[in-house]
C-alpha cells in the first residue's frame, strides 16, 4: 500500500505507519521489509494495539481487541447452546469407584472427580451433564493395606483415598 494511503499516526500525523503481523503468521518478508507490516508478540490482550508509527514509534489501534471482543462472544454463545443442551438431558447417575474416578454415562469418558478441569460438583465439564455421584464400596484390590492415613485437604498422601470415603466406608490405610 503507498504510504500515503495507510492511516495517518494520530500523534504526528505521519502516514508511514505499519501493522502488527501475528509471529505465528506465515513469513511475510515483503511486508516486512518494505516497512507495511511489523512483527507483534504471540499475546495479545485488552492493551494490544494494531498499528505502529514508523517515523516515532507510538503505537494505536483496537481492531486486535474488537476480533478478541467477537470471538469471546462467539464462545460465549457456544458455551450457552452446550449448556442448554446438557439441561434438557437432566441429571444422570454416576458411580464413583474407591479411587475417586468414574464415567461419564452420557459421554463414556473417565475422570477423576477431584480434577477442577473435569468435575464442577455438579456436572462433568466435558459434556456439561450434570451427575448425582453414588459411591462404590471398595474391593480387595481397590485398596492396599498401609500403616496410617496422611490427610492434606482431604486427600491420603499414601493411597490417594479420600476422607469422606474413609469416614463414610470404613476403609483405609490402617
């Protein structure tokens, strides 16, 4: 583009002014060199600008955000049909093994209900559906005999078995 055409700095009014290419972006050595386009970071935020003055270096611009502002909604939108979808399938019942896994009936998938990234405490975050957890009791080979429970927030550091489940089953590491 001549440079007369591109967008004046606000700040000098200068038209040699460029702008940023994604680092991810296929090379564009012509751009590059001929002054059109500059390098940008691989993060890009709310403060994230779009153009750069050539000639004193101040930077404008929000055309990187309003694409980031489109896109957040879009997987907000998306976000909403998934959970809508997951509401009409209603609860479903789950069973929770020793080792505080399970499967989720509606997907198949196995997770762990301890992982943030799986389990709410309400619904598996994969599919959205929301479970009612029952408890397994456990079996010889869910569980090996140690000398005593170490509890950090809940959870035996020596066999991963929880407190409630302890409490609840009367099993453990004793």
């Amino acid at each position: 583009m001549p440079t007369e055409l591109r967008p004046s700095c606000p700040k000098c009014g200068s038209h040699a002014t460029a702008g940023f290419v994604d680092v991810s972006a296929p090379p564009l050595r012509e751009e590059l060199d001929s002054g059109r386009a500059v390098l940008g970071g691989c993060s890009v935020s709310a403060e994230s600008k779009d153009r750069r003055c050539l000639d004193c270096g101040h930077e404008w611009g929000t055309i990187v955000v309003d694409h980031m502002d489109a896109h957040d909604r879009k997987l907000a939108a998306e976000r909403a049909e998934h959970d809508a979808l997951a509401a009409k399938r209603g609860v479903w019942d789950a069973q929770v093994r020793p080792d505080r896994w399970t499967t989720c009936p509606y997907c198949g998938w196995n997770f762990a209900t301890y992982a943030e990234m799986s389990w709410d405490g309400q619904k598996h975050l994969s599919c959205g559906t929301r479970l009612r957890l029952h408890l397994l009791p456990p079996t010889e080979e869910d569980h090996r005999p140690l000398k005593s429970h170490n509890f950090v927030n809940g959870v035996c550091t020596q066999c991963a078995c929880s407190k409630i489940a302890t409490e609840f089953f009367g099993w453990g590491c004793d």
